[in-house]
C-alpha cells in the first residue's frame, strides 16, 4: 500500500453528534494551515487540557511552549507539564475563558489579552462549550488542534486516528 | 400573593358573620402569625439589590449549546456572535433565559412533586399533622428565612407552596418572547427560581419526614443495602423507580400486613428508593439513575412501579419487550397507558400478566399498594420460567462483539465519547477487560445503539461483558437522616467558623460523571479524611456507598453521620438538598444569634462571607441540579460543576485579578476593606477529580475566616494542590492575611517562598510578615456586602 | 389544590375557635360555594379520557424546528428520525413535549399577568369590588365550565389563579428530563394547558373590565384611531408598549385630573393599547407589535412606559441611542434598569431627563402616574429641539440604498425572506415603490440589520423609504367590547345553530403574516360580506382597522359590533379572546340549556359538534398564540394558522379519508353513526389568503348542521372555492347528506356532477338524491363523542 | 464572458440563516443528478406550491406531469394549474403530510402511498417545516427543486438565482 497522504479535513462531523450549534461552524483545515495559522498570531495561547499530559501529545506542548507561546494548564494538566519541565500556568478552563472575554484581563504575562486560543488536549463536550463562550463573545481566535472537530473553532482538524493525530501535531509545530 | 378583605360564612354556624380585616387569599397560616421581617415571601424584584451585588462580583459567563432560538414561531433566529433575534434579544439575554427556564424546570419539578404529596399527606393524615423533623426549635429554616413564617403542621407548608406556584408562573412569563431583555435580570430571575426551589424542596422533604416517620435528625439512621449485585433474584423483584415515594408507602404498609417481605425483593431505584429506605430498611437499593436502563434490560425487575422525574421515557418500549408490567401512580407521567383507578384490581392483574396491556395508570394508592405485591408474584413464575432478559448468552456475545465494524458511529453518538469500538474488538477477542472498565463510565443512556449501522445491541454487549463486576456490586447506604438537628449546630458551629473544621463539602447530585463513579468516592474519602464534613443525598449518596476499602466497608461505615468534622452525613433523596442549604442557615441563627425570618439578604450574607461550605455536583444533568445550585448561590454557597456543567449554559464566576470586585464592608463601622478572592467562585466548573480537589478546598476560605480557620484551610488546599496537581498553587499567598494564616509545619518555607517570589516583606527573627499581604487579620472584622447592615451607615 | 382542615383564630377575638370542617385550602370561595360539576377544577389527568377522543381523530403531526433536544445537559441529543435521547425520549414526545412547554409559556404569560393584575386591583378596589361584564348571569363562563364555580366579586378569582398556577406548575415539572415518555399525554398535558390558559385569560379581562369599567358587552363602544399616520407629533408623545394596564391607568387619571389629554399626545401600542382605549377613549393606538421597533426608530415617541409581553428585549439599546427614557413598570420586564421606586420624582426626572440614566424602574404606579406625563411635556422640547430620529435624510438614505452591493445576507437573515437587496437597487435609482411595498410585508424584527456586511440600518431605510406611506396609515378600531352578552346568545343562537349565520371566524393574534397586514383585511371583509359573524382582537384586530373603501371606511364603520351575523367584534385585548371561547359555552348553557357547571367535556363536545366556530391565526408568532389556539381545541374549536404555524411544531390534523375516525354517537340511544369529517382538523396551517378562505368556510362545517344550515355553509364554501382556488372543491360532496344541503341556485348542477362524477343516484322528477350520501339528514340527530351522554349508555 | 456552467449546489446554505435543524441536512446535488433521482422513483409526488404557479416554474409542472408524475398542488397554486390544463389535485401542505405519514393512506390514486415527494414553488419556511416531519417521522425521498437550498430535503438546490432556477429546472425535466 502507498503510504496515504495525511489529510486532517476529512471527517469533519462533531465528535458529539449533536453538537451542532448553528449556522457557524469550524473549518476543517490541513495540518500546515493550522500551523501557519498559529504561527501568526500576535498573542496566542496555547490551552491544554488534562489529556495534553499523554505521551506523544506532551511533546508537542514541549516544542510549542519552546518556540514562545505561553501554556495555561487546565484541567490537572500542570502535574505532566510541570514533570516535562514545561513553563505553564495553571488555570480553570472555565474561569480562563472568562477572563479572555474580560477586555481588562493583562494576560498571565500582564501584557494584555490574548488573540488566538489554541485548543489541545481537552475533555472533548468540555472543551466545545467552552470555545462557545469565546466563539459567540469575543473576537479571540479558537484553533482547535485536538483530536476531534470542534465546530465551535473556527478551525479545527477533522477527527482523527490517534496515529494521524501525533503526526498532524508534528506537521503543526513544523510550521511555528 | 395578595390580601383578600373578605366575609366568611361557616357552615352550620348559619347566622353567624364574621368580618376579618385582612386574610391572607391562598392560606391561614397568616392568620395564625404575620410573615415576619424585611422581605417575606419576595416577589421577584425584592432581592434583586442583593442579586446585583452577588452578580457584580461572580458575572454570569455563557457557554450556549446552541447559537440559535427557537422559542417563538418569529424565528428561529440565528444569535451567533451575540446577535439579536427577531423580538430584539441577544444571544447573551437568550442565554441567561434559557438558564432560568431550566432552573425553573427543575424547581417546578421539585416543588410538583411537594405540591402532589402535601395534597397527599393532608388527605391522609390531615393539615393539623404536627411537622416532626427532630430535635430542632427551627423546624423549617427556610421557610422561616424565605416566607417569614415558622409553620407546626403540614397544612401551614399550603400557603408556601401557594407562593412558590405563584413565583414561578410568574418566572414561566418571562420566558415569554417579548419579555425581559436584560442578561443580568434574567440572572436575578435564575436565583429567585432556585431559591423558591429551595422552599418547595424543603417542603417536599419536612412532610415526608412528619409523616411518613422517617428518620428524623438521626445520625446513625440504618444502612441500606446498595448495588446491582444485592439482588435477591430468585424472590419476585417488584422495582420502584422515581422521586415520589406516596404510592409506594402504600405497597409497604400492605407488604408488612400481609408478611411479604421475605416474599418479595422490594427494590427502589433513583430517589423514591431513598425515600423507600428511610421509611422502611427493608427495602434496598438497586443505584443511581445510570443504573435505570442496564437494571430493566438484565430482565430481573418482574413489575415497574414509576411516579416521577427522573424515570426513563422509553420505558415502555423497553419493559414491553421484556413483559415487565409497569403501573403509572402519578400523572406526571402516564406514558399513554390506560387509566385503571376505577378497576377491579383481578382485572388489572389479568390483562397486565397476560402481557394484553403493556402497563396500567393507577391513581388509586390503596389499590396499588394490593395490586402491586399480587402481581408481581403473579408475574415472578411466568418471567422466571421463559427466563426473560435482554441480555445476549455468551455465544450471542461473541457474535455481537464480531459483527462490529469498528465503524465508530457509537462512539460519536455516545455522550461521554466511549470507546466502544475498540471494547468490543477486544471482546471479539476474549478480552472483557475494555468493557468492565467501560460498564461503569457508561451512563447507561442507550444513545449508541441508535446509532450502530450493524444494529448491535450495544448496551446489552456492555452488560453482558460486565457481569463479573455487576454481580460485586454491593455496597452501604447510610439512610437518609433528614436534618440537621440544632444541637449538633450549637456543638458544631462554632468548629465550623473557627475552622477546626475545614469546611462542609456537600456531594449531591446525579451520575452523569465523567469518568466513573469511582470518583465521587475518592473525592468524598479524600475530604473526609481531611477532616471536611461531607454531606450527600441522591444519586450520589448511592455511588459512594458502591465502594471498599480493604476491609470491606463503605464510607459510610467508617465515617459517622453526625453533622461533626470528618463525618459522612447522607440527607436523603434530591429534595433532601434542602436541609443541607437550611443547614447553612441555622448556623447563622443558632451560632451568630441572626435573625432569620424574612430575611433572605442579611443571611445569605453571613453564609457567603462566614460559612465555607461548597457544593460538588460532578454528575450533575438535571435541571434539577441547576436549580439546586442555583439556589445555594443566592444563598452564597459556592457550587462545582463536571465538565458537563458547561452545558447548563451560565456560570457566575469571579476574577481575582480584578481588585475592585472584592471590597466589602466591615459592619462595626461601615468602613470598605478590601479583601482576598473568597469565595473565589460562585458557579464553576471542572474537568477531572485531580481539579476539583484543590478547588474544592480552596472554595471554603471565606473573608471571615479567623486566623487557624485560614491555616487549616490553607494547608489542605496546599496539600491537595501538592498532590494532585503537582505543585503549590500560584495563589497560595493571596490567603495569607499574617504568619498565622501559615500552616504550621510548612512555615518557614512558605515565608521563604514570600520572600522570594512575591517580594514580601520577613522579619526572619520573629518570624513575623512585615510588608506583603493585601489586609491585616482583624478578628473582630465582620464582613458584608450590605452597607445596610453596618453600624451608622444607611444605603 | 388540596382540601385542608383547620382551625381559625381570628383575631380580637381572642378566646373565640372555630372548628371547620373542610376548608379550600386556597381561598374562600368555596366557603361561600361548593364547586359544582363532573370534573371541578380538574387534575391534569381528569380530562385525559375527552383529550384521547380529540386526538385520536386529529392525530398530533409533528414538524420540528431542530432535529436535537438540549434540555439538560444529560444530552444534547440527536434525535433525528425520531431516535432516543440519552433519557429514552424519541423525537415525536420531545416535539410535544416541546409544543407543551411553549404553550405553557403562553399561559404563564396571560395567568402571569392576571395574577398581577388581580394583586393590583384588589388592592385598588377591595376584594369585594363585584364583577360587572354586562348584561350576562354567566358572568364567568369558563371559570364556571372549568372550576364549577360562580365568582361575584374580583376577589373570588383568587382561588382559580391558585387553581390555574399550581396546574402551570405541576405542566411546568413535566418538562424536566425523565418524565413523561408518551407523545400522546404530553398532547393531553398541553391540551390541558391551553384551557387552564383560558381561565387565566378569562380572570385577566374580567376583573379590569369590572374595575376599570371598560365597555361591558358594548356594540357600540367608541372608535379609537389607529395607525402610525395618527399621531400628532408636534405634542410630546407618551408611549405605553406591552399589556398590562395597571401602572397606565394611573397615568389616564392623572393625565384626566389635571386636563392634560390636549397637552400630551397619549398612544399604546400592543395590547395595552387596546386596554388604554377601553378606559379612556382619548387613547390613540399605534399599531401592532410589529411596529413597534418602526415607532421607535422614528424618534417620535418622547417617553416610554413598558409592562409586559410582546415589549421589545433590545428597547434600552435602541431608545439610549435615541434618548428616549424608558420607565419599566412590571417585574418581568427590567432591562438591568435602577430600581427608583423609593426615590423622589423630581430626582427621577433629572436624571432621565438629562440622560444620566436611559430609564428606571418604578413600582409605585401613583408615581408612575404623575411621573410619566411630567416627564414626556420636559422631553418633548429637549428632544424635538435636537431632531432626534433614527431615520436618515434624504441624503444619507440615497447614500445608504447605493452601498448596498447586493449580497444578498439581509434577505437570508429576514425571517420573511423579503426582497431588501432589489429594493435596495431600486431606491438607489430613485424608484420607492419596492420599499413601500415591502414596508408592510416587513415585521419590524430588525434581523436583518445584523447581517449587512455594509452595516446598512436596512429597516431605517425601509422606513425611510415609505414616509408617504406611514403618513396615510390612519385606521379605526372599535374599542374592545368585552364578552358576548347573554341577551345577544339569546337572540343569536338559533340563528347560529340553523346556520342562517354561516359561522363565526375569529381572527385573531399577531401580525406575523406572510405577505403583508392587507390580507386580514381582505379575509375579514370577504367572510363579513357572507354574513359569517368575525371576531377579533389583539393586534389581528388593530390591522383589519387600517384599511379603508372607496368611500373611506373601516370595517368597523361599516359593520355593527353586535354579535350576529355580518357583524365585526373587537373583543379587546389578547385576554379578551377568552370571551371568544366562552362565547360558545354560552351558546352551550343559553340555547341549549347545558349545565356548564365543572362539566367541560360535555361543553366541549356540544362546541366540537355543534357550533361553526373556527379560528384564525394568520400572523400568530407568540407563545400565547398557540396557548389560545391549543386552549380553543380542547374546547373543539378548530384554529388556522399561517404558514409560519408549523413552527409551532404540532399540528392537530383529521384524516378525512379514514372512515372509522368520523364515527359519532347519537345521544339519543348511543348508536354510531358515520359521519362526514366536520371540522375537518383542529389545528392546521395554510400557506396562503386564497388558500385559507375556503378553508375557514369547510371548517364551519358541523355534524349537528340542519339542511338549511348545511346548504348556507356549503355554498359558501363552494363560492370561496371556486373563487380564489379556481374550482369546484374535490370534497363538496362528502358534506351533502340530501338534496336539501345543496346550495339553492346550484341545485340542478350539483346534481348533475354527484351522478356523473360521484355515481350517486338522483331522481330527476323530484330533483331528489335517492343513493350516495354516506347518511341521512336527520333532523333530531344528537351528535356526540361521549358515550356516557347517550341515552341508556354507561361507558 | 465565458457562458458559466450551471452548477446548482454551490451557495448551499439555508435560505433561512437560523434554519440548522441538526446533523442530517440536505446533499447540495447537481439538477441532472436531481433529475435522475426523480426519474428512478417508483412513486413520486410532485408537491406543487403557491409560487409553482409562477411564470416559468409552471411549464416545468406541466412537463414533468405529462411525463406521469401525479401533482399535488398545495397553496393555491390549483388556480393557475387547471388555468394551464394541468392535471393535478388540490390538498393542504399541512394535511397532506399528514396523509403522507399514515401507512393506510392510499393515495391520491388509491393505490397506495409515495416513495419520493418533490417539492417546488413554495413558500420557503413553510415547506421546511413540513419536509422536517416527512424527514424525521418517515422514510420517504425528499428532494427540493425549489430555488433556495433546504436542509430538511435529502437533495436540494443551493440558493439559486431566478434565472439558474428555470434552467435548472429545465435541466431536471430534461431527465425524465
Ligand atoms: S424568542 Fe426571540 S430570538 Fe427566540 S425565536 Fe422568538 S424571536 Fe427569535
Ligand atoms: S449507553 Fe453507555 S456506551 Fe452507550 S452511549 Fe450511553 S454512555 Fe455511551
Ligand atoms: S456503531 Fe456498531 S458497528 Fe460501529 S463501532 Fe459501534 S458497535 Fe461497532
Ligand atoms: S436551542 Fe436546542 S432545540 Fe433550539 S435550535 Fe438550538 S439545539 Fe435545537
Ligand atoms: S431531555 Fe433527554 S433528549 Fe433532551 S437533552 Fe436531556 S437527555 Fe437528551
Ligand atoms: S426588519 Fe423587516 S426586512 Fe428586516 S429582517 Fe425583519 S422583516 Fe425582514
Ligand atoms: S446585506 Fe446589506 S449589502 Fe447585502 S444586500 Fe442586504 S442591504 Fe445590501
Ligand atoms: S396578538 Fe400576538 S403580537 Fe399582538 S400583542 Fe397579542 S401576543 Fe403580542
């Protein structure tokens, strides 16, 4: 068999059949998209959830945290992160993305906001309600770089084989 | 309410005419003792000051499930991006309102289940029945905070719950296009729905008590026998499942005449198997509402006995299949069936056993309480023999478990994302332990078989893979105690607010858990044993009876039930959570010497700034839970969510970066002080067990914390940071008020540390913080977000 | 409601006890009366036995807006093709469920809003102040079908709010997850709903027509303009928007004690319009709802008074920006405003007047009374002097109209799907006709605003364009009469039940119509020139006022407002349509002597066969629409709704071609007669003016019509076939019964067509119809549903 | 110019924004596709509606009627379909979904119900609605030919202009 080409748009239907929201919903974008897009960015901020901590997963936090985007760790994240020797600061998904919509937040750094959010590692329903408050109430840019399509990104991949998944995060931080 | 001037003229009294000035319209109770205090049965603007206070520091944050409406046939309208529907809302409004429209839900749930038993109990037992709740002198805490009058026989609760049918028709109306189009009012609406909630659970569960001889205070109630694996199978098994334990007092009473408790497995599912519990410890349990669909498809149950909330709306496509009879006893729920109240019990018996009508509705409680245990043992034979279940034998097993394509269609209708596919390759291939896992995540919803292209059964595979584990599921339930008794406040109190007593950690709520029932255990063992009370009821109380330690006890058999530092109190069944809000309120009445008849405001106050109890809904799905939350919020009791929660739409969460949202006011003299983020939250979430624990500690600091309270506090949510999550948090410092905050053992390093990373200010000889801490402990400091109550100031 | 027993002491009469035997828990209505009838204020499943009869025939067909659910957090949940959820509800009971809670809503809008109406005016006027509608002795006709009681004073219908909130409640908790599963009996829930709304309405118009002595039974009460083109704007203009009349009546007395109607132009809008003209006919209405946000955007109106229901959720955004104050009177409406009730007038005054704050609440409605003019007469110049509006110039909107570039989102974003971007181009080359066509199709959401990639103010534009238009919209409506008075049953009832009267259509509800406010005009013409009698209310009944013939008349100038044939009722605000509903019970008790007396099904049964009564919704977007319409059916009268209707989710729909749905029992001796499919459906939609017409004649179709009855109705609905749908209907002849039903001048051509086209035997001597018709006419025929109304027949 | 190709699934978005009714919604299909589907139906229905009437649209009813496709003409579109001979059948939208939905009905013919109901020239949000309930409570064919795209179809048209709409129609009739 010829090696397949990774293309992470494909299956791009909400990983909770009904978490349709409307009529605004994520593009699913290539692996290298994504990292451009990241790679962009001004402010972002990488958000990792509980399962950021896997093996594989937990390398790319590294290599993205390396290359200068600051890590909060929600979930209980931080335990693995903190082991890695990863600089990241603990926070609350829920209490986090409420802050990100407060226009008076400095950011962990107290430079200011943020104005792109990346997505990775979380409790998949948790996440998507999540991306909701900031999709419908603020301007931040949501990237969903998880393993499932999140229609409340505004770009996230499709779902993915846990194989495929390592190899699009590797695609992703190639670009950064 | 209104006041209605009115004329009587009594019967048989014929020529007399009695003029009374003023009648209180919907009750007597009134007649008896005027409402008392500033704001007696509010309407819905009458605490809203305190509302806009609560809702300016802990802002409501929205997390739609939905970006669109579809309330009115105007739209439905599409509020991306917080955009205006046709009737000039916005997606944030839409959103506070759909909060307050589930809050209301649960609240009507509750107090319609209050209403439907009062209506009940009076029939039988007469209004003038005295309320009997134990040793206490505040029998009805909030009743007497919220209605302003302290009601002695059940009747007095009909004019309470007159009230709570008037508030939340008049909520219902705002739900209305067209109504409110304001987020924050809607929020007021929201905690005004979970306060009156909190009234009419209270209601639901005192008459039951008075009545029905439950427990009463008791803190070494019996335990009950919990688990899927306490079944005795062999005897007919007659399963009562819902909230609404009228009917099935009944089928006791008939059953302890008539000596059928050695004849019959009397099980209850869901709360009505609490409450079955706490008025007979015969009955046992068979778990959380999780359990509801695996329980009816293993085939065992020989007759279903429903009234309300919390029953399985597919029921009789599932019993029908498997010619369990089901008997409706509450029009709540009648699932089309025929309506029998005014048939001969031999006739019902016929058609239900004969399978020519799948179930019957019965509103007759005498006779439900006969039919019931004849059918079922009418039934038990005719199953038993055909040997009816659901569940695949071990070579339909395997073929299942093969016919799976691994398409993963399952995994997506799942709601807790499951893999699923991968168990039943594993199973293809003898292995079960994938399954066994996922038997107890598995919420047992049924979603995933709608969805399997190959038609699998997949809900039966699960159990039937797990039926090792099923068959070990045994555990203790303490039975629900009902209150707690003013005594144990007066002893208690005083550890609580001094802090010897780290906190009150209530665990309620449903099984919709992320990952297993299991961690509801080791959260409750994990605070317990850091001396936290904690306090349980509903479904939770169950799960956490599920589990040993080595020695083959449940919590509930190590810990004891008083309302005492390191005890495990269950209150009961859902509306039970009352007593646990009421709880907070005594201390306030009994221990600060408050008065608390009509006065909402000055009470929730002093719990949100004195009392550092939190609420812990981990599974929470029901509407319900939000408006028990809801509830405990207007009262200022923080609350934690699962990772679930977010779907409830609404949080109230603080910002402790934010410095201006923490001024309160000392009321010796009116003075603003400006204080550390406590309680930090008012409505959050989280996303694993190692998360919660921390916050959970953290959530019962309060302002007025005095100085070994604060090191208590401060040293189990720095060990639980430790332990879960790694590390000391990084906010650890903005609870030390002075060196005494500190916890013993850890304070030279933790003054290192100020020093260090925060710049504060040591004197290493006296050991002493100089410069640093944002306030001074004061010990008389006495802390309120109401200026109205400090001394010389007027709002 | 629960009977309670209990003890009165009563006070300065200190040592006196009276011992009472059963006291209504909540009221005392009761004391005085003994609730009468089969099913007095009816449980939830006491009418469940009429509900299966209904929808057994009209089979609920369900049409969802979304194919999820997102009740609780359990889910949300697929249930696309009819699926499961994870609590096992399938797709057909959520949309019932769904359709249930929304008529709910509607109902706790209208009791809502009755109950704080009653608080009001029993406060105001004594419970004792006694009702007065007019010449009737059913003063309360579904107070007396529904509760079985008499009421004589407002303070009488305490006990039935209580009655009707506690049922909304008990609705209300079955909405939460896991509880009721059947379709079937969420349709019997909601059916049970729509007719506690009724009461509720019912109580609503009652008491403010008795206190606030509005017209009572008035034909010939006044004529008020309405219209955007009325109002003098050189007055300071006061606008009342909303409902709820209580705080405005304050104002029209003040306003009345100090000469102030020349100085202030005083105009409503939305029902409390209607209300304010039914008091004072110096009130001037506006319009609709749908021009609400129309109005405000002019910049006319000076000040703002808003209660409740239908009020605008974005009004603080729009009229900050246009500084118009806003003065929220009502608790369900707050829009996050400062609570002033305790503060000092002139301070209010200053601080709205100067735009320190865009509005207050206020409580206290003397306050409001003396407030609200003294504080539009110091807006008025302040405003007027700045030119404030909305609207662009003749400029700007040239300007405006040219940057549209024709993309087309607006048009996707309105809900009507109208034509913006080619009347855009349009008005960019000088051509308004587009607009001012479309400015009566438009609805005033102001939805599509939101979407313009060129942040157009598309509907300022719209309402820019047609100035000339709006300058002529100047209409009467004959203020609201209130109920049908006995004396007008009397005479018109046999006229009724002969069907010399046709029918009665009520056209009703809101003015969400598909293409434009003229087609209620036309319908409303086109059936009062057939002599059907027309009914109306709420803003349907505003809009049949803004149109006028040649000779520049309103219908209401042009047909008398009695209740007989060819005449046009306004019956008043949305609450009055209970007097709809109840006209057909008085029809009922008046002309055929029925004992209405807590004896609904057998009322209902007597409409649903007898009384040609049908009711049109044609613009019907509100929760409350379908409250009133689902409230009509359980009472057997079929509603029409436009073609936004389905929306709604549920519809009500016979099968004519199912023989065995239109059997009936002859009361006279119970047998089965089948009948022809009359009404043909209870709740059903159209898509258009030419298609509703004939289908509102077929639905006056009745098993009980005589020949002369049958032939009128036939002829009609013959006429109105051939004449909007171009031909014969295919279903004429399933209503023939004998050549005597056949329409008179079509006789012999009718004939021809049943034996050619239907082979129906026709003896030509005698012009008589030997074979075909499925029965007989039978003059004493006694149609009914209900078997235990036959003679010698027990159920 | 170059004349542009037809290609009617393009624009497919529902012609009312906050029309999203959940995860099944309407393949976007070609009009040859749409024509073939309609021509392999063993009973189809041709729902007609108000606007079937129009000019233009009403010659693609008399076509697809001569080719034997029974006509249900709902609205009042039955006015302008006898004016022009067309043979077809006057019923309710509402209630004929109704009928649609009842296995004992026998259709219009008698010989029993439809497999696959074509829908054109109605009022766009109402005919939505009452494909919603063919949709979720039926396993009958529903394919839009109308001129703006419907989700609750199971093929539909993208939102087409006037002039793309008759040839697109055109197009279809040409299949059968
Ligand atoms: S309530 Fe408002 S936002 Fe919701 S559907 Fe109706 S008009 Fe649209
Ligand atoms: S039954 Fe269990 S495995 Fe199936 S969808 Fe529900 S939670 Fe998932
Ligand atoms: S949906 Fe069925 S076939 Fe597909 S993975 Fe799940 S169990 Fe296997
Ligand atoms: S709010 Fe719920 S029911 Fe309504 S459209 Fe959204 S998901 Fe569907
Ligand atoms: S109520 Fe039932 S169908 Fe609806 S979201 Fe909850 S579990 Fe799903
Ligand atoms: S304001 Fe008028 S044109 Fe604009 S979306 Fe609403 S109805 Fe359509
Ligand atoms: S959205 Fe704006 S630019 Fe586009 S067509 Fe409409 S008015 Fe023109
Ligand atoms: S008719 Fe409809 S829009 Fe008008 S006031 Fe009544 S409910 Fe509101």
């Amino acid at each position: 068999m010829a090696a397949k080409v990774l293309d992470t748009t494909k299956n791009a239907v909400p990983f909770d059949r009904a978490n349709v929201p409307g009529p605004k919903i994520a593009k699913a974008v290539k692996a290298e998209v994504a990292g451009k897009f990241i790679s962009k960015a001004k402010r972002p901020l990488l958000i990792v959830g509980t399962a950021g901590g896997d093996d594989g997963v937990i390398d790319v936090v590294k290599s993205m945290a390396e290359k200068g985007i600051p890590v909060a760790a929600t979930g209980n994240s931080i335990k693995r992160l903190k082991e890695e020797g990863i600089d990241a600061t603990y926070v609350n998904l829920h209490a986090l993305v409420s802050y990100l919509k407060d226009p008076n937040w400095k950011g962990f750094d107290g430079e200011g906001g943020y104005d792109t959010t990346i997505f990775l590692g979380h409790t998949y329903y948790y996440a998507s309600q999540l991306m909701s408050t900031l999709k419908n109430f603020t301007k931040i840019k949501i990237i969903s770089i998880d393993r499932h399509y999140h229609p409340n990104a505004q770009q996230s991949f499709g779902n993915l084989k846990p194989d495929d998944f390592l190899k699009a995060l590797d695609v992703v931080v190639a670009q950064l | 309410m209104s006041i209605k001037k009115g004329r009587f003229t009594i019967e048989n009294l014929e020529n007399v005419q009695i003029n009374i000035g003023s009648v209180v319209s919907s009750g007597k109770a009134e007649e008896k003792e005027i409402p008392k205090g500033l704001t007696p049965a509010p309407e819905i603007h009458e605490l809203r000051d305190w509302d806009l206070k609560l809702l300016d520091r802990y802002e409501a944050a929205y997390s739609p499930v939905c970006d669109m409406c579809c309330y009115c046939t105007y739209g439905k309208c599409d509020l991306t991006g917080n955009k205006e529907g046709a009737c000039g809302i916005n997606m944030e409004a839409h959103q506070a309102r759909e909060a307050m429209l589930r809050t209301l839900t649960g609240a009507a749930a509750h107090s319609g289940h209050g209403r439907h038993l009062l209506n009940n109990l009076i029939e039988r037992f007469g209004a003038d029945y005295p309320i009997d709740v134990g040793p206490s002198d505040i029998k009805a805490p909030l009743t007497q905070t919220i209605m302003g009058i302290k009601p002695e026989t059940i009747g007095d609760f009909v004019p309470v719950l007159d009230y709570v049918e008037e508030q939340l028709t008049q909520l219902l109306a705002t739900t209305h296009m067209g109504q409110e189009g304001s987020a924050i009012d809607f929020e007021s609406k929201a905690l005004h729905a979970g306060m009156v909630d909190h009234l009419g659970m209270e209601v639901s569960d005192i008459i039951q008590i008075s009545c029905l001889d439950m427990p009463k205070s008791q803190e070494d109630a019996p335990l009950a026998d919990v688990g899927m694996g306490i079944i005795d199978s062999t005897k007919p098994v007659l399963l009562c499942i819902g909230h609404n334990v009228a009917a099935v007092t009944y089928i006791m009473d008939y059953m302890e005449e008539h000596d059928l408790f050695d004849k019959i497995e009397l099980v209850g599912l869901c709360c009505t198997a609490h409450d079955m519990t706490r008025v007979n410890d015969k009955a046992k349990i068979v778990g959380s509402v999780s359990k509801q669909l695996k329980y009816i498809r293993s085939g065992i149950p020989d007759l279903i006995i429903v009234d309300e909330q919390c029953v399985r709306a597919d029921m009789m496509r599932e019993t029908s299949k498997l010619h369990i009879p089901v008997i409706a006893t509450n029009d709540k729920i009648m699932y089309g069936l025929p309506d029998r109240t005014k048939d001969d019990i031999d006739d019902i018996i016929r058609d239900l056993s004969s399978g020519d009508q799948p179930g019957a509705l019965l509103f007759d409680y005498e006779k439900v309480g006969e039919l019931a245990p004849k059918l079922v043992m009418k039934m038990a034979p005719i199953r038993k023999e055909k040997g009816i279940t659901a569940l695949p034998d071990d070579d339909e097993f395997k073929k299942l478990a093969s016919s799976c394509t691994m398409c993963g269609a399952c995994v997506i209708g799942c709601p807790q994302g499951l893999d699923i596919d991968k168990a039943m390759e594993a199973a293809a291939g003898g292995d079960l332990t994938l399954f066994e896992e996922l038997h107890d995540k598995c919420v047992g919803c049924g979603r995933c078989e709608f969805d399997c292209p190959k038609s699998i059964p997949i809900l039966n595979v699960i159990e039937k893979a797990a039926q090792k584990v099923i068959r070990e599921e045994k555990g203790k339930v303490r039975t629900g105690r009902g209150q707690v008794g003013d005594p144990e406040i007066r002893e208690e109190g005083v550890n609580l607010v001094l802090g010897t007593t780290p906190g009150i950690v209530a665990i309620v709520g449903c099984p919709n858990y992320p990952d297993g029932s299991r961690d509801i255990y080791d959260i409750a063992e994990e605070m317990l044993k850091r001396s936290y009370i904690v306090v349980t009821s509903g479904c939770s109380a169950m799960d956490i009876g599920m589990y040993k330690d080595d020695d083959g006890k449940t919590l509930y058999e190590r810990y004891g039930g008083r309302f005492l530092k390191g005890n495990l109190l269950n209150t009961g069944s859902c509306v039970s959570n009352a007593h646990i809000s009421a709880t907070t309120i005594k201390v306030a009445a009994i221990f600060a010497r408050r008065d608390i008849n009509g006065n909402f405001e000055e009470i929730a106050d002093y719990v949100m700034n004195r009392i550092g109890a939190v609420g812990l809904a981990w599974g929470a799905y029901s509407q319900k839970a939000l408006s028990i939350g809801t509830g405990c919020n207007r009262l200022g009791i923080p609350v934690v969510l699962g990772p679930h929660g977010p779907k409830y739409r609404r949080a109230y969460l603080g910002k402790p970066y934010d410095k201006d949202k923490w001024n309160l006011f000392d009321a010796r003299n009116g003075s603003v002080v400006n204080v550390e983020p406590a309680p930090e939250h008012m409505l959050i979430s989280a996303e694993t067990k190692a998360e919660v624990l921390p916050m959970l500690a953290k959530l019962c600091f309060r302002p007025g914390d005095n100085n070994l309270g604060r090191m208590i506090k401060l040293t189990h949510y720095i060990e639980l940071s430790e332990k879960y999550l790694g590390a000391l948090p990084d906010d650890w410092h903005v609870y030390v008020r002075s060196e005494a905050d500190l916890p013993l053992a850890k304070r030279e390093e933790l003054l290192k540390k100020l020093e260090e990373e925060h710049g504060w200010k040591i004197d290493w000889d006296k050991k002493k913080i100089l410069e640093g801490p944002a306030r001074k402990v004061d010990v008389s400091f006495q802390p309120t977000n109401v200026l109205r109550l400090c001394k010389g100031a007027s709002e």
